[in-house]
C-alpha cells in the first residue's frame, strides 16, 4: 500500500529564518528612519519585501513585533567577559553600554523608544521586562564576581551599581551629545570605584 504523500506545512507552520532575518533588518531599519510613532506593518513588509501576513505570523501587533526584535538586538550586547577584576569588568560593561548608545541604528533607536514609552505605558513595561531587566541581569553578574573577590562589599547596592554605569554614559551620548574621548571609559571608572566602596581583590597566601 502507498503512503500517501505528506503535504508540505505553510502558512503559520513555517517560519522561514530568511524572511524573519530580513523582517528584522527592515524593522530596525524603518525604527532607525521614522521612530515608533511613524513605523507601520506595511512599511516593515514593504521593505523586507514580503506581505504583511508575514509579519503576523511572527508577532501579533506592531509593539511586540518591535519589542522582539529591539531585545534581539540590544540584550546581546550586554554581554562581557569575566576580566579578572571589577576594574576590567566596569572598562567592559561601559564599554558595552558605550556600543549599544552608539550602534549605526541603536543609537538612534533607543532615544525614540525611550521617549515613546514615557508617553505609553504598555511600550515602558515591555521595554522593561525583555530589554532593561535582562540587560541589568547581565550586568550585575561582574558585581556579583567583584562580591565574590571581596572587591566590593557583600551588602552592595546592585540596583545602585548598575545605575552608576549606565546612567553617566546615557546622559553624555543620549542627552547632552557629547562626543566620547578615547580615553573618557577609562577615566570614568575611578569616580565608579569610589562611589562603590571598592578595594583590592583578596589574594590566597602562598
């Protein structure tokens, strides 16, 4: 007896990562060049060169489909190496902020959604819990090693700490638009250091 042939999945059982690779491309793109308020589905599928039902495959609205992507983009970048010392982790987490702030699209990207959650309270809580919260947990893992080396007191403020490093940056770049100097990095973490109370990394006797 012949099997029957198994008809090929379309529609929502297919998600072809070429599409949804160049959807993403299209919607950081659009984000970059008309903001959130301006963006629209069509404009996202018109430049990536598909129909809109491709996009409501994937996302259900304009704010998750934008959501999704932003945090694909952003939270990644807030990964660093464990350096050995609070000092080369802060160089590194600075570093990292530095780079999402002034990404070719992320840099203009960020400012828009900033300014758009502020006025929309659904943007700010989703913004919150799949950009802010998991890039603010990436980055209290180097406070946690410098607790763990005894170069910052265990009843540390984290909440604090992640504070220090970002919002200097953001207010410089963002706010102020100020250029960066080359060595500017490396000096801002001397204020950082003191500000945290921290002292040389405990070393095993020989």
């Amino acid at each position: 007896m012949t099997k029957p042939t198994r008809r090929t999945p379309t529609g929502a059982a297919v998600l072809q990562p070429q599409i949804t690779s160049a959807i993403t491309e299209a919607v950081l793109d659009e984000l970059a060049a008309q903001g959130y308020g301006r963006l629209s589905m069509e404009a996202v599928a018109k430049r990536a060169g598909v129909g809109k039902s491709a996009l409501y495959r994937r996302w259900p609205s304009k704010q998750d489909m934008v959501i999704a992507v932003f945090s694909e983009f952003s939270v990644p970048l807030a990964e660093i190496p464990d350096t050995g010392s609070l000092r080369g982790d802060l160089v590194a987490l600075l570093r990292a902020v530095h780079d999402w702030l002034t990404h070719p699209r992320l840099g203009t990207i960020v400012p828009d959604l900033t300014a758009e959650a502020a006025r929309n309270p659904a943007l700010a809580a989703a913004m919150r819990t799949t950009v802010g919260e998991p890039r603010r947990a990436l980055g209290a893992i180097a406070f946690r090693r410098a607790v763990d080396r005894g170069e910052l007191p265990a009843d540390l403020d984290l909440e604090l700490a992640l504070d220090l490093v970002a919002a200097p940056l953001y207010w410089r770049l963002t706010v102020r638009r100020a250029p960066v100097e080359p060595n500017y990095l490396d000096q801002l973490v001397d204020p950082i250091l003191r500000a945290l109370n921290a002292r040389p990394a405990h070393r095993a006797d020989h």
